[in-house]
C-alpha cells in the first residue's frame, strides 16, 4: 500500500483551534497518524514539511469552470489544475455552464471529467431553476443522487419570491443548502461597478448597495420561513452583513461566505477602467471592506471561497462595460488570506483554515475539512514565510484575469495530497525573488 | 506643452495646460476670421475622426478644425464601416494607427473607452465624448466661453441645471472650473443627481430658484426623452415646470449672468425659447468657439507628437 510521511511540519487543527508540530502518516489514501516522531516503512515516501502548515485540504466552494460550454475560458481539467496549485483540494463547480447543471446527466458529466482529469475533488453544484430561468424547479432529489451538493443559480437571482420559496422547500426536505447569489436585478440593472463616488468620477453606471442587500433581507425571511439552510454567495456590503448577522443571532439557518477580492480592494481599483476589477458583486468601499473583515472575525462570515470565474484574453481586452464580469481567484486565495487576514491579525491561523476547511464541509455536509486518524488523506501544506509575486502568466487556470497581477503575497501553497495522491505544486527549496507591490 | 500624448479628460490636466489651450484658441479664434480660413500648420497629418455615436456639432466641429489646419482627414462612423460588422474598437483601433494617423478623436458610449484606445495606438487620442465620463473639449470651448464674456474665470459662480448624472459635459467642466478657481453648483431632480458630487468642492442643489440666485453663469443640460421611459423622471411639463430655465427664474441670477447649452435644445422643455434665443444666451458662440478650441487641441497635440519624434 502507498505510504507518505510528512514530517516536520506544523499540524492546524481547525476545529479545535490547535497548532501544533507534528508528523502525519499517510498509508493507502488514509491519514494513519498524526503524532510526534513517527516512522513509517522502508518504501514509505518522505514529504519534508519543515517550516510548512500542514492544513486539513482547503475546500473552494464556489468556482466556475465553465466547463460544458465555455471550454475557451476554462476545462475541468484545467481549472482543477489551479485548485491544486493554489492549495485546493476540493472545489464545487457552479451551474451556470452551457448546458447548466441542472439536471444528473449534467452533473455525471462534471463528475467523470473531474475524475478522469484526476486533479482536485469536484463537487457539483445543481441549478435551483430549469436552465437557471427562474420560472420551474430543477430535479434536486435526481441532481442529489448524483452527486450534487447544493443548489443555486449563481449568476443570477432567483427573483420570483414565490419560487424560492417552493425551492427553499424542497431542498429543506432533502437536507440540501440553498445557495444564492443575492442581487435584485431591477436595482442593478446596468450597473458595472459599486454605486458611489469613484463611479460618478468614472462616468460608470453603479449597482448600489442595497441591490444586494433587499435580496439578502428577502432570502432569509423565506429561509426562516421554510427552515431551509440559506447560504449567501459572496457578500460584498456592510449592510449584507449586518443582516445576515442579526439572521444568526436570531437563529435563522444561514451561512455566508466572502471572495478574497472583496476583503482586499475596493471600487478605488477600478480606476483606469480595470477591467479585472469589474466582477459582480462589485468592489465596494473601505467601509465595508472592513465590515467584511469584521464579520469574518465575529464569525459572522463562515467561508471565504473565491468565486474563480475565468475568462479569455480577448473577452476582457474591451471597453469596461463590454467586459464581462469576474476574477480569477483559485492561485491568489491563500496568499490573499495570509497576507490580509493571518498576517495583521484580522483572524487567527485556525480561524482563517476553519474557513476554507471544515466550515465549507459542514455546509456542504461533506466528510472533509479535519485532519484525524482515519479521514480521508486530503491535506494542504503552505510556507507561510514564503514570498510570492503573483504572475497571471504562471497560473495554470486558463484565465488570466486577476486584479493582483504583480502583488507580493507571502504565504504559499507549496504542495498538496489527494487522497493519498501527492501534487508538489510549487518548486521546493527556491524562493521566488521578489519586488516589493 | 501638454504633457501627455493624449487629451481624455480634464480631471488629467493642470489649469496651467488647460490655460494655455485656451490662449491657443484665442490664436486660433483670428484665423477663422480671414478671409480664407485656412493655414498650413498640419499640413501632411492625418486626424481621423471615429464616431460610435451619432453626432452632428461635434463631428463637424472637429472636421473643420481639422481642415482649417490644413490636415487630412478621415470619417468613420458608426452604420458606414466595419463597426457594423461588429469589428471591436480595439481592432479598428489598430487598423487606423497602421494607416498612419497622428490624431484620434473618438467618439464612443462606453466610459474609458479613448483611455482603452490610448493604450494601443501610438497616435494622440482626443476623447470626443466616452458614455458619462468627460467629454474634455466640450468643457475647454465653454470655459474657453466663459472668458470671453466675462473676461476670468476665477471668482465666478457657475451653475448646472438638468441631467447631472448621465452628463460628460458636466463632469468635464466640474473639473475645469473648479481648476481655473469657478464655483460650481449643481441642479436637477435627486433622480439625476450621481452621488459624491460634494466631495469634488461642487455644491448641490435641487432646488433651481435656490441654485441659479446670484450666478454668472446658468449652464442648462440637455434633456434626453428616454429618462421618462426609464422610470427617473414623471414627464416633459412636470420637468419644465420645476426645473426648466424661464425669464423668471433667469432674473434671480446675477444681473449680467450668461445662459449655456451644449445643444441640441430642447425648447420649451429644459430652456424657454424665449431665453435661448435673447440677449443673455451665447449658446451660437459657443459652437463657433468650439472650432477654435479644436482647432488648438489638434494643433497642440500633434505638435507635441512632432516634438516626440524629434527628441527620441
């Protein structure tokens, strides 16, 4: 049987909020031990984690990698590619493809091309709409059997009250989060970037605030209604959070989540008509930047995950109302969460990896997200003291549209086990030289 | 001297660059009086004029410009040329820079697309209009104006009346006058009104009687039919009625007060015919002095490339 023993290294242990050094025996896809000075048989491979976290494997739970349809902006091939490279060993892969997902066929597709890729974990995401319309219910109970392990029609709003309800329902009745991408259509309509000064100053039309906001504020009454799990796709304002943070306090079934972009830049990057900074939610203020922060802190935000939405070259390079919205955000995420959240102290270290771990997997209700004897060997390992320069053109995702190109980021993926299936994703021993961002 | 290859807004420009643009017309303001209209100091330069929206004034203002330099000049716009096609600006950005154009005046409905456009053409790009954004020689004839008639421009207090949020000229003259030392204010319905105006020195009203009381200058915007449709505004009479410029609320401003409007009018709506055409409106003198003002900003810039060449 395949062994590893990854020595050395500084175990985080997440859910009880431990860090700790220690060694982790690896044997036949298993986490065998976890435990100082461990050895394992003569062919057991040794993986030297020295300096390096070694982190339950982080789970991005919201990517989209186009894939059926929009092949020429990114493949589950490739796209899995980047998760590994950014220290992901599980992704869920958003509907919103050509044909969506929603239906099993759709989702058996993702699943064997993810196996048969034989990259990161990929775990689907069925539409909560037929075609993610907005007018009939998806099959949920043949999606679930399938393999599928939420429902959203991310990319859109499931405006008719009355049908999120129905949705909200059912999917309560098969034990299955319902994601939304909260934003009221009528109230953003036109809208490129945040509603506010930069935007009067660039002549751009705005999205306000409380598009996202009105559709936050309906979502939970109907999650309290129906007892659904609600789960909120990036939250991007103040007024987002307080919502959902009153919900919580109030008992209300719902998660939340918020995009590395959102935590670190405001709609000031927009400037020049970046149309990397053009992405939906938009780039907010500093208000509510720190207002994320402080949700994530509070506990109030459960998840960070990236909201990776790839595109080509040719389909940014445009006017920045012709472009279409989204970042890349896979190979930039744990960079980001050291470098703006461990680092200043905005979140402990077993804080942050809650959130990209074990939170994310309890949503989901995945057997993921903890580094015990006997779980599955998906481990993460990052250099925190490494320094990194991010280069779109090393990505291994097909997009190369990230905001961050040229930012010094220190914290990196180093390397990364599947199961028992060892990537090395960044060439050990060099550090990468560095200008200062 | 400029000190970009480019001329996208005013928000870019010193007031030193802006003044000296404005004496340059002045220059330029005798040439159009000769007899023949015409002088050889762009002889052998290409202005090639790409328009993406439809415009009368301006298109002919810079064409005109342009000849009266002595330029050679190129139309292309929008229903007459591959644009049709659907052929991105960048693509015909690059295919005008291969056929050798020292000059870009564009004209386009997207905010930032003559900034986009200057990135990839080595030829100076004169934004003609870009969406909401600037629509900087607009703003350089008025001021250009506003001089004329009132001899400065520090000092004075300079009023908006109308669509404030979908208005380039607005935000281009903002930057201008409060540049050159002017107070600007702002009016219109809180539908059409963008947010943040304050925080650039502006002063906001929407009251019209309150904002045009004591102002050398009423600077009446454009009102298109389609904010009604679009849910921003109730109707035609309710607007006239609470915001369009009459004889009436004209005599709260300033005893010598000036009345603006980048055209075209719509009479009997945002402005009284009566206030258009009487003695206190320049609004024909400011189409005449937008040739001037062109005139300067080609020369200008394409001097500037000229220098460029020299240097390096």
């Amino acid at each position: 049987m395949t062994s590893f023993i990854i020595k050395k290294g500084t175990v985080v242990d997440p859910l009880r909020e431990k860090v700790f050094p220690a060694d982790v025996l690896v044997v036949g896809g298993r986490i065998a031990a976890i435990g100082p000075g461990l050895a394992g048989q003569k062919e057991t491979t040794v993986i030297n984690a020295e300096g390096c976290l070694v982190l339950p494997g982080l789970i991005d739970m919201h990517v989209h990698l186009r894939e059926p349809g929009f092949e020429h902006k990114e493949t589950i091939a490739s796209g899995t590619r980047a998760a590994l490279r950014g220290g992901f060993t599980a992704v869920c892969a958003m509907p919103n493809t050509r044909p969506v997902c929603d239906r099993a066929a759709v989702a058996g597709f993702v699943l064997d091309r993810a196996r048969a890729a034989g990259n990161a974990r990929v775990y689907p995401v069925g539409a909560l709409s037929k075609g993610s319309e907005g007018k009939e219910l998806a099959p949920f109970g043949e999606m679930r059997d399938a393999g599928v392990v939420a429902f959203s029609d991310d990319g859109r709003w499931l405006a008719d009250a009355h049908l999120m309800r129905r949705a909200m329902e059912y999917a309560a009745m098969l034990d299955v989060p319902v994601i939304s991408h909260c934003e009221d259509p009528a109230l953003s309509a036109g809208g490129v970037m945040n509603e506010g000064f930069t935007a009067t100053i660039l002549g751009l039309r705005g999205m306000p605030a409380a598009a996202e906001e009105v559709a936050v504020a309906r979502d939970i009454l109907l999650a309290e209604l129906t007892g659904c799990h609600l789960h909120v796709a990036h939250v991007s304002t103040a007024g987002a959070v307080r919502l959902i943070r009153e919900a919580k306090a109030r008992g209300v079934r719902v998660t939340a989540e918020v995009t590395p972009h959102h935590f670190t830049l405001t709609e000031e990057a927009v400037r020049g008509y970046d149309t990397n900074a053009k992405v939906n939610p938009p780039l907010r203020t500093a208000a509510d930047v720190a207002a994320l922060k402080e949700g994530l802190a509070d506990g109030t935000i459960d998840v960070i995950a990236t909201d990776h939405a790839p595109h080509s070259r040719e389909e940014k390079e445009t006017e920045f109302d012709a472009a279409p919205f989204g970042m890349v955000g896979l190979e930039t995420a744990v960079g980001l969460v050291f470098t703006e959240l461990v680092s200043p102290g905005v979140l402990t270290l077993p804080q942050a990896v809650a959130k990209m771990t074990v939170n994310p997997a309890r949503i989901l209700r995945l057997e993921a997200g903890v580094l015990a004897e006997g779980a599955v060997a998906d481990i993460t390992l990052v250099d925190p003291e490494r320094e990194e320069v991010v280069e779109p053109e090393r990505f291994a995702s097909q997009g190369k549209n990230t905001a961050f190109g040229g930012w010094q980021l220190k914290g990196t993926p180093v390397g990364v086990m599947v199961g028992g299936r060892w990537f090395e994703v960044r060439p050990s021993g060099k550090r990468l030289p560095g200008k200062k961002r | 001297m400029l000190t970009q290859k480019d001329l996208l807004g005013l928000e870019e420009l010193t007031a030193d660059e802006i003044k000296l643009i404005l004496d340059t017309a002045g220059a330029m303001r005798e040439v159009m009086t000769r007899e023949i209209k015409k002088v050889p100091t762009l002889r052998g330069r290409v202005v090639v004029n790409l328009f993406y929206e439809p415009s009368t004034r301006t298109r002919a203002s810079f064409e005109l410009a342009a000849k009266y330099l002595s330029a050679d000049t190129v139309n292309i716009s929008a229903g007459s040329s591959s644009v049709v096609k659907g052929e991105g600006l960048l693509d015909t950005a690059r295919t005008v820079s291969a056929l050798g154009a020292d000059v870009v005046v564009l004209r386009h409905r997207a905010a930032g697309a003559a900034a986009f456009l200057s990135r990839y053409v080595h030829a100076a790009v004169i934004n003609a209009g870009d969406g909401m954004h600037e629509h900087p020689t607009q703003a350089l004839l008025d001021l250009y104006t506003i001089r004329e008639c009132k001899g400065k421009v520090q000092g004075l207090t300079v009023t908006f009346v109308g669509d404030i949020l979908h208005s380039r000229v607005a935000r281009s003259n903002i930057w201008g006058l409060s540049k050159l030392g002017a107070a600007v204010r702002v009016c219109g319905p809180a539908t059409l009104l963008p947010p943040g105006l304050d925080r650039l020195g502006v002063q906001v009203f929407t009251s019209v009687d309150e904002a045009v009381a004591g102002a050398d200058v009423i600077y009446v915007l454009r009102l298109q039919r389609e904010r009604f449709v679009q849910g921003l505004l109730p109707g035609e009479e309710e607007y006239a009625r609470l915001y369009g410029i009459n004889e009436k609320r004209l005599a709260r401003a300033s005893d010598d007060a000036i009345v603006m409007h980048p055209g075209p009018l719509n009479r009997g709506v945002e402005i009284a015919a009566e206030v258009a055409d009487g003695s206190r409106s320049v609004i024909t003198e400011q189409v005449a002095n937008g040739v001037a003002v062109r005139m300067a900003c080609l020369y200008l810039l394409a001097r500037r490339e000229a220098d460029d060449k020299l240097y390096h």
